[in-house]
C-alpha cells in the first residue's frame, strides 16, 4: 500500500539547489581575463543573460569602439582604472 502524502508536503524534503547570482551589476566596468582570444580594454556591462551551459553571461560593450559581445562571467574581471594594461 501506497503512503498518502499531502501534495503540499511532498517536496518538503527536496534538496534545495542554490541558484547562482551574477557578480557584476549592470553599468561596471570590466575587462577580459588575460587569454588567448581575449579582447583588450575596457567594456561596460549592458545586460545580465541566464546561464548558456558554461555559466552566467554578460553582454558586454566596449569602450574603445561600441562593439558589443557575449561572455561568460568566467572571463571578466573588474576593471581597474587608469591601468596601462587596459590602454588608458
């Protein structure tokens, strides 16, 4: 015989899962980690995208020319201003 369980309770005791939050806010400045196809300069953040399968995204716009990309969260540091190695 089957154990009745109230609807409600029946996922009481699921593992909770903690969803994973985006460092960078809307409008910050960041750079690309050292890398073999990483850009140089600086870029601002423009959107905050879902994960894509290898972590949470940002849509990214430079500074330098306006040119927009998508990257992982992985792949961006906080900008540090006035540091040669970002060009300015």
């Amino acid at each position: 015989m089957a154990k009745d369980v109230d609807p409600r309770e029946r996922f009481r005791d699921a593992k909770k899962v903690p969803v994973p939050t985006h460092k960078f806010e809307v409008g910050v400045r960041v750079a690309c980690k050292p890398g073999p196809f990483a850009a140089n300069g600086q870029f601002r953040v423009i959107r905050q995208m879902p994960n894509g399968g290898n972590g949470l995204q940002y849509r990214i716009r430079s500074d330098r020319d306006g040119h927009e990309r998508v990257v992982v969260e992985d792949a961006l540091m906080r900008a540090i201003q006035g540091d040669s190695v970002f060009g300015e």
